[in-house]
C-alpha cells in the first residue's frame, strides 16, 4: 500500500512540474537564423545600408548630388474636384507633423525622397488622430529595421518588423504603412541604391586622399638624416657628439629660435624621402569623378567643378536634368495621392485628387525671354507671309 502511494505521488509530481510554465526571457536578440525562412523573406543587406551610407560620408560630391536631387524636385500640392476640400487639403499639407520639428509634405518627403535615393527604398506611416478622423502625423521609418515578406502573387507583400519580444512578424496596420522601392528589380524587392556602383570608386579615391595627406605630412614635417665619415676610432664619440647637437638644434627650431649646428669633418645632412616624387592624382580623381558625376546626372559645374569653358548651363543638360527629376517625381507621386486620398476618405470627402508639382526651372531667365522673342518674332513674320500670299492670290 505504502508503495502504491509513492507511485501515485511521483506521477502527480511530474504532471505537476510539466504544468509549470517557464519564464520569459527578456533579453532576446533581434538577429534570426540567416536560414530560417528562406521560402517567405528576402534579408535586408544591413551591410550595404552602412556601406552606402560611409560613401556619403566619406565623398562630399555624393553627398552633395544626393542633396541637390532632393532639393531640385521641388514642392508638390494637391488638386481636387472639390474646392472646400482642395482648400483644406492645401491646409493639411502645409500644417501635417513630420517629426524632428518640421511641418508639412515637403518636409516629409525630403526625408523620405533621401532614404530612397541612398538605400534604394523608403518607408513611412501615416498615424491617425484619435477617433480615426484626421492624420496627426507623417513619419519616416528606419528601412534597415524592416523585411518584406512576399505574397503568392508579385502584387501581395507584408512589411514585417521585429516586436516587443524581438521576433520579426508582420506589422499590425499595413493599410497605413508607405513603402516605395527605388529601381527595383526582379528578385529584388527592395529597390536599387543610387550609389550601388560607386563603393569601389570611393575606395580608390579615398585611398589617393589619404595618401596625399600622408605625403603632405611628410613633406611639412621633414626628417633629417645626419652621416659623418670620419675615422673609425672615433666614430661612436663624434656620432654620440653630433646627435646630440643636432638633437638641440632642433629643439630650438621648434620653440622659435634659430640655433646653428657647426660640424667638424666630414658630415653629409640630407632629407629622408626629399627625393621621392609625389604622384600627380589629378588624372586618376578627375576620372574617379567623372564616373560619379554620370552616376548622378548633374551637371559638373552645380557639384562645383569647373571642367568645362562655361559655367553656363546648356540646353541638352538642363533638358537631361529635367527628366531625371520627372523620373523621381514619378516615383514619389503615389505615395502623395495616398495619403492625400487618406485624409480624404478621413473626412468625407469623395472626390478624386490630382498631385501637382511646381514647375521646374533650370533655364536662364534671359535665354527664355530671348528664346519668346524670336518665337513672336517668327509668328509675326508668318501672319505677314500669309496675308501677303492671301492678297496676292486675290489680285490675280
């Protein structure tokens, strides 16, 4: 009997200590198996992300092309059917937070429009006021915190982040999430970076910089090489002599004074490296630069080179220059026309919206009145031609 009861006591022990659940870790790691879900996400290159991100910082003509592109695609308004609802429409993308301080979808779109051209994607969110009424704000989202994972259909993806236990799930509201791929291609949903190609021309260039820095430090800061030839007994007093006279020479050159060094024999003062020639880099970096310069698409003078005769922008340029800016408008316009038919929808309103960027103006203001001129000039001449061709026909 005795035994019984232990037997029944064990089993009620184990069923007791399964029950029992175990505690939560709290400190987990964000970092999955890079194996794990090889069939539904594609892994972001976080690598690449600091990869192009050092290029900016390291080449100011990146980060200056990458500036000048944002700031060149301008402002951008919404058209409606309806005028009450254009008007507060207008309102809305003056007044809207964007975080950081700043107010408005230019703003939201300057940072938006950066990630984009630097990671090849962007992400943002709409966050709704209380009630589901209005949008209280617009925020970018870091794009290195976020994976895609993909539909049955090219048409179907989920934007997944990690939760607050560090798993990557899908984000809860995708309906107000914003993602714009930049260039993408085909197996790769994220999009392509504008500076993909530019990794192994920075790291030359940087290289050729910090040699001449290294070459110019070495030109300022010269090293002198001090060699008698006297007589072999004396060799070692007369060296020990020297160095040290040399040593206080120095020493005085560097707080100001000029000391003298006065030598008996046959003394030979020389610089080390003095003969070494520094290589000419202005060959190799223009090249370097000519190669980022066309990865950009501006023009060389507005990244303040001066390779040509004139600093005057040309016809051919400014026109290239305009499409390369249509192209990135295009890009950014659905994203405008969705949180614009948002906030819409948001407050009632039924009508369609239409985005409208400000004109872009890259010409010389002389060139274009010149160019009006003979273009009225021209017309005026052919109502003259015409009527004249008229009388004449009616004379005969």
């Amino acid at each position: 009997m005795t035994e019984k009861r232990r037997r029944i006591s064990n089993v009620r022990w184990f069923k007791k200590r399964e029950s029992v659940s175990a505690a939560p870790v709290q400190l987990r790691s964000g970092e999955q198996h890079p194996f794990g879900m090889l069939g539904d996400y594609v892994p972001l290159r976080s690598g690449e992300d600091r990869l192009y991100r050092a290029v900016r910082e390291a080449v100011p003509l990146v980060d200056a092309a990458i500036y000048k592109l944002v700031r060149m695609c301008g402002g951008v308004t919404a058209r409606c059917g309806d005028a009450a609802a254009e008007r507060e429409l207008a309102v809305f993308l003056r007044t809207v937070p964007v975080g950081r301080g700043q107010f408005g979808m230019n703003a939201f779109l300057d940072c938006y429009l950066d990630s984009l051209l630097t990671y090849g994607r962007a992400v943002g969110e709409m966050v709704p006021a209380g009630g589901n009424r209005d949008i209280a704000a617009l925020l970018c989202g870091r794009v290195d915190r976020l994976e895609i994972r993909e539909g049955e259909h090219p048409l179907d993806f989920v934007l997944c982040g990690p939760d607050e236990y560090g798993h990557i799930q899908p984000l809860p509201y995708q309906q107000l999430l914003l993602f714009t791929p930049f260039h993408p291609e085909a197996e790769n949903p994220y999009g392509v970076s504008l500076l993909r190609s530019l990794p192994f021309l920075a790291d030359i260039l940087m290289k050729i910089y910090h040699t001449i820095g290294v070459n110019w430090e070495r030109c300022g800061n010269v090293r002198f090489a001090v060699t008698c030839r006297d007589g072999e007994g004396q060799a070692a007093e007369r060296s020990r002599q020297l160095a040290g006279e040399w040593s206080r020479a120095m020493a005085e050159s560097r707080n100001g004074s000029v000391r003298d060094f006065v030598a008996v024999g046959d003394v030979e003062i020389r610089v080390i490296g003095g003969d070494a020639p520094i290589l000419d880099s202005e060959v190799p970096v223009r090249q370097i630069l000519e190669q980022i310069v066309a990865k950009t698409g501006i023009p060389p003078f507005m990244l303040g080179l001066s390779w040509s005769s004139t600093e005057r922008m040309s016809a051919q340029q400014a026109d290239l220059l305009t499409t390369e800016i249509t192209a990135i408008r295009r890009t950014l316009t659905p994203v405008v026309e969705r949180v614009c038919r948002m906030w819409l929808r948001m407050h009632g309103y039924s009508c369609g919206c239409e985005v409208v960027w400000d004109d872009i103006n890259l010409q010389d203001e002389v060139e274009e009145s010149r160019a009006e001129l003979y273009r009225e000039q021209a017309r005026r001449l052919r109502i003259e031609n015409d009527r004249m061709e008229q009388e004449n026909e009616g004379g005969v």
